[in-house]
C-alpha cells in the first residue's frame, strides 16, 4: 500500500490513480479479427465493413476489433458499447485523407457543442472503452495540412475549423476509458479529444504529429485534450505535437460558466500527469483557451526537450475563467518559458456583453525543478481582465539565457524560497 498523496487542495490522491492494470485481450470478449471478415490492407477503403464488424459485436454482446500487421485504411469509425480497439504490432489504422469520408454530426469541438465532423476513432456513451496494442492509429493528416496553410495564406483570419479535418480520436460521455500502449501519430487536427470522461486512463502512448517543414506541420495537433472530465491519469507518454501537449478545455464566451446561456461547460478536475517526455509542443501544460474551471492539475516527474512553455495560463478576455490549484513539480530539460500567462485575443468576441469578465488564477504552485529557459518569469499583467494569487515557487534550479527577472509583485500573496536563477 503506497503512502497518501494529496492533490492541491487536499482531496486524497486515491488508489486508483496508482494502480494501472494493461488491458488484458483475453477480457474483452470475442476477437474480430479484420482478415477473418473480409478486411484485407490491399489499400481500399473500408470504413463501411469495418463499422459493420463493430456493428455486429455489439449485437452479439461486445468483443474487440483486432487490427492485424498491415496498413487498413477507414474513414470515420463509431464504437458501441462493449466494443473494443485493440493493434497488434505492425498494425497500422489510417484514416482517410478525404474528409467526405468523415460524418458531419452535432459535435463537440473547440469550446462548444456544434454541427462539425467526427473523429477517425469516436466512442460516445462506451464505458469501459479500451483502445491496446502496440500497433499505430495514423490520421494521414498531410494533405489536410497543407490545405490549411493554403487556405491561411489567402485568407489570414480563416479558423481552424474552416479548413474541415477530423479527430483522431474522439470519446465522449464514458467512464471508465483506458487507452495505452499504442502509436497516435499525423492527426489532421487534435490528436485526442475526451468530453464529460470520468476515470479516464492515458498510459504509454506514443503521439506525434509533423512540425515541419512549414508547409506540412500540424495546425493545432494537440496531443491531449481534456473537456469537462474527472480523475483522469496521464502516464509514460511521449508527445511531440505541432501544438499543446496537454490542453485543459471546457468552454468559452462571455457566459461559458453560465449553464441557461452556455449548455454543456463544465469543469476539469484531479488530473495527474506523471512520468511523461515531452518532445517538441508549445506548452506542456496548457489551460484554455477554451476553458472555464480547473481545478487540481497535477504535472510531476516530466523531461522535456523542446516545449516552448512548461506552464501557459491563456487568460482569455471574451471568457470568465478560474485556474485553481495547478501544481507543477519535480520537472527538468528545456523550454523557452517556465511560466506563461498573458492575454489570449485569438478569435476574441464579447458577443455584446457589455463588461470583461474577470478571471482568476490561484495556488499555482512550482517546486522540484531543474529548468534551462529564455525566459522564467513571462507573466503580463493585466487587473482589469484577471487577478494572480496564491502562488508558490520552490526549490528551483533555473537557467535562464534571455531573461532572469522575476516580479513577485504581480501576484498577490507569492511565496518563494531556494530559488536559483542563473
């Protein structure tokens, strides 16, 4: 029996969090093997017989969709209950460059509930869903890429969902979610998304997406997305992603935390992030910026190579937000920012309300970190838009090449101590 731990705000680390049991292929009912159904990697589409084979376990009472070694190409893929995804090694899924073959659904995406295209992967309502293996789930997401830069080129105020593009994987309104082991890799957007998820594990995923050269990097390739969830566990991941690694969502607008004006935003809560390395993102850690409450964030024992911020708080104007009991520790590698926090204007829109709604960070604390940066201490402020309080900086051992500054008067009630700034 392992020693209590305590989240931030003193709610227990339970057992769960702890203990993590590989899925077990023997568990999950009858196997569908592809190749025992007609479903060869001969370079065809086939999303409709592969959707039927899910179909049928699901009749039949649940089971699992064996991918073998081969490339199989499919467009859009719907999990019932009791089904399951599991690729053996050398098993590649690819998706579809072509995103007519992606259904157009009431969705979640980007901070609202909206008529947008599915995943690659989706699973709503599946509890107990368990994606395993060692195989790759591929979103062939190049084309898609550079169709967007293009679109950026010509028209510089173009979104990100004007250029359309799948999901890889998207799982919403389960409990009980375990994906581990497998390769998530050139998703065409985020690389996972999972929306009102209770006890949610995450564990040795391998997720990239291309960051260069310019013309064929991922746009907004998030590694992981976490959307209205609670007790979820990130552990042993690699990421390398053309954007945030692990990215706190929830909601925006000016009434996102209003539930009659802003249907289906929520909060994130007791989320552990352990044991990962981090290759190139532009955060480790993000909260928003479509995000509303977070609560309980924990990131501990990471190295990273090439992240431009280990911690970015994106204060969105147009949103009221509350980031509350962040913990950040036991951290080492490099990055362009240890800690992040400004204004987020992208898309800003008050929708006519009248007033900027104030948002708020607090506890935030940092510990236990061995840190090569640019820059330490990037915090702008701004008291008409957000209040800092309550933040604890300890036992740092810190590099920073461009600039060592360190305002503590920004933050209201800072305690710092052992802080070593090179």
């Amino acid at each position: 029996m392992s020693a209590k731990e305590y989240f931030p705000d003193g709610q227990e680390i339970t057992e769960w969090f702890h203990e993590v049991k590989p899925v077990k292929l023997e568990d999950l009912g009858k196997q569908y093997l592809l190749t025992d159904h007609g479903i060869f990697a001969d370079g065809r589409l086939h999303t409709h017989e592969i959707q039927a084979l899910i179909d049928t376990a699901a009749e039949r009472g649940g089971g699992v969709i064996v991918v073998p070694a081969g490339v199989y190409l499919t467009g859009g893929l719907y999990f019932r209950p009791g089904t399951h995804l599991h690729l053996r090694e050398g098993a590649v899924l690819q998706g579809s460059d072509f995103i007519g073959d992606y259904r157009l659904d009431t969705t979640r995406i980007e901070g609202e509930t909206c008529l947008y295209f599915g995943a690659l992967i989706n699973a709503d309502g599946v509890d107990g869903f368990t994606i395993s293996g060692q195989g790759t789930i591929d979103g062939n997401g190049l084309r898609y890429h550079q169709a967007f830069w293009l679109r950026r080129q010509w028209n510089r105020k173009c979104l990100n969902k004007d250029e359309q593009r799948p999901r890889l994987l998207y799982v919403s309104n389960s409990n009980d979610v375990q994906i581990e082991g497998v390769r998530l890799q050139n998703s065409p957007y985020w690389t996972t998304h999972f929306y009102r998820c209770n006890r949610l594990k995450l564990v040795g995923l391998k997720i990239y997406s291309l960051d260069k050269p310019d013309d064929s990097k991922g746009p907004s390739t998030d590694a992981i997305d976490l959307d209205v969830v609670k007790d979820v566990l990130i552990r042993d991941c690699y990421m390398s992603v053309n954007d945030d690694a692990v990215s706190m969502k929830g909601g925006k607008g000016p009434w996102a935390d209003n539930p009659e004006k802003s249907v289906g935003n929520g909060m994130n809560e007791n989320v552990l992030i352990e044991n990962c390395t981090y290759g190139f993102c532009h955060s480790c850690l993000t909260m928003g910026s479509e995000s509303v409450h977070n609560r309980n964030i924990v990131m501990r024992n990471i190295h990273v190579t090439d992240a431009f911020n280990l911690l970015w708080l994106k204060m969105r104007p147009d949103t009221p937000q509350l980031y509350e009991y962040i913990t950040v520790e036991r951290c080492e590698g490099d990055v362009h920012n240890f800690i992040y926090l400004r204004p987020w204007t992208q898309f800003y829109d008050l929708k006519n309300r009248p007033d900027v709604p104030m948002s708020y960070a607090d506890h935030i604390r940092m510990a236990d970190c061995k840190i090569q940066c640019n820059q330490f201490f990037n915090v702008t402020p701004q008291p008409d838009q957000y209040k800092l309080s309550n933040f604890i900086f300890r036992d740092l051992e810190i590099t920073a090449l461009k600039d060592a500054s360190f305002n503590t008067s920004l933050v209201e009630h800072f305690e710092h101590s052992n802080v070593n700034i090179k």
